[in-house]
C-alpha cells in the first residue's frame, strides 16, 4: 500500500492480485473433503472507490478471470482512496452487512468456499463480518477465511485505532489466512520488525494465535533499499 491508501494504489492491486488469486489453492492445500466436493465460490467483503483500483475493484476481476464465482460487498463506497486530499461517499455499518447476508441466507444462497475481507472501517462493520464468517461456517465447516487486516502503513493507522485489539483478539484466531504489511504485523503482535529473524517471530506468534497461513506482504528495513515478502505455514500438529 502507499501512503494513507486504506485499499492501496498500485501496490495492492498486485498484491490483492498474487493473494486473492492463490487463496485457493492454499485452501486445497489447508481443507479436506467437503471444500474439495464444492465449487470455489468466494464472498469479498472490501472497499470500493470510484477513481482507482483498490480493495474490490482489485481482488473481484482477478479472481474472476481464474474462473473462480465472487459474490462482493462493498465495506465502503467512496470517490477516491483516503491518500488524496478528501475523499467523499459512505461506509457500510455492522446492521446493513448482516440485513444483506441476511436476505443471502434466506434465498439460499449461501454456499461459500471463502471468505476473502479488507478495509473496515467501524468496529460495528468488523463484527459483523466475524457474524457473516459464522453463518458461512455454519453452511460449510471448511470455509477459508482469508483476512487482510487492512490497519495502516508507514508508521500510522488509517482506520480508528479501537479496531486494532478487535482485530487482535476476534478477528485474527479465526483467520485461515492472513496477509498483513509490516505496519499491521508489528500492531498485531507487539513485536518491532527489523528483519527477516524477526518477521519469522512475529509470524510464529501469529500462528500461535490461530492463523495457519501468514504472508506478510512487505517488509522494509533500515538497511535494505528493497520490499521483502514473507510467508510462513503453520506446522502440522498431532495427537
């Protein structure tokens, strides 16, 4: 993402191209039987602008051109991203996201493989998604939930800063995948980045919380003049 961009300029268009188009097969590789019987099906829930390609307007063609059905919903609508000067439009609050996946759940429509979410913008939004994962798991158990917890970058946030424990405490231990940026790691785990070694700490810290997959999408250190991208899967346990 560059500068204030909750959804990401040109950045996170290839980022939401190289995520959401590999959320798949990370899921065939992570769920067994049921999510293999069914048809990837995906429910986006993300920002949308008028101007620009971020959130939505960035992961719904991608995934579409891999022939993969997306149903979408706007997080919110606005002009242009939030690094520009101003921005108009409107955010879509917890009741009106559960009223929609409400009228879904009762035309039986209903049948998701994934859950791929972005840019919030409210704790009353945020909740609700974790609400829409429910319903989506209730249907079918091996739902993939692939988080992006978009927080911020460059050493601030672009969202209210009570988003950040919910998404710590609610949001991250149901993930199956999670693609944080450095930013976002390190408010996610209370661990400073400042190298690969410690991308790796921070990465298992988020495994122990419950994430099975964690890529974080860029890191940049002091002494580095280019971006890192790491991931890591969870190890496998027994017994």
């Amino acid at each position: 993402r560059k500068g204030g961009d909750p959804g990401g300029g040109t950045i996170l268009s290839e980022k939401q191209h190289r995520v959401a188009g590999t959320a798949a097969q990370m899921a065939d590789a992570e769920a067994a039987g049921d999510v293999r019987e069914r048809s990837t099906r995906v429910l986006s829930i993300q920002s949308s602008v008028v101007s620009g390609y971020v959130g939505n307007k960035s992961a719904v063609f991608p995934l579409q051109t891999l022939g993969i059905e997306v149903d979408f919903i706007n997080s919110v609508q606005f002009s242009n991203h939030t690094g520009y000067p101003s921005w108009t439009g409107e955010a879509l609050e917890g009741p009106q996201l559960q009223d929609l996946v409400s009228g879904m759940e009762k035309n039986g429509l209903i049948n998701h493989t994934h859950l791929l979410t972005g840019y919030m913008r409210s704790p009353s939004i945020l909740r609700a998604v974790m609400d829409t994962l429910q319903v989506l798991r209730a249907k079918n158990p091996s739902c993939v939930y692939v988080c992006d917890p978009v927080l911020g970058d460059n050493g601030r946030l672009y969202v209210p800063e009570e988003l950040v424990p919910i998404y710590r405490e609610e949001v991250v231990p149901r993930a199956t995948v999670l693609t944080p940026n450095q930013f976002e790691a390190e408010a996610l785990t209370g661990l400073k980045i400042a190298s690969d070694a410690d991308a790796v700490e921070a990465m298992q810290k988020l495994h122990d919380m419950g994430v099975k997959i964690v890529v974080i999408t860029s890191c940049a250190y002091a002494e580095h003049d280019k971006i890192t991208l790491l991931a890591s899967r969870a190890a496998a346990t027994t017994g």
